[in-house]
C-alpha cells in the first residue's frame, strides 16, 4: 500500500510542477538565461 502512496504523491507534484510550468509560460515568464534562439522569445520581453 505505501509505495502506491508514494507513486501518487511524486505524480500529483510532477503534475503540480508542469501545470505551474505552463502557467509560467504563458505568463510570459521564463527562467531561462538568454532570450537568444528560445521559441519563446517574443513573449519574454
């Protein structure tokens, strides 16, 4: 039973992490260190 517990607690915060990830993005936020060739780049600045 715990390592079912365990399973569900490391998928629900790696789906936390992506959903908070692309709430970032669309923000226009990124934590990259240069703008220089990112997809992105337009909405960075």
């Amino acid at each position: 039973m715990v390592p079912y517990i365990i399973g569900a607690l490391i998928l629900g915060y790696t789906g936390f992490v992506v959903y908070k990830k692309a709430k970032d993005v669309k923000a226009g936020k990124s934590c990259c260190s240069s703008c220089s060739g990112c997809p992105i780049e337009g909405k960075c600045k």
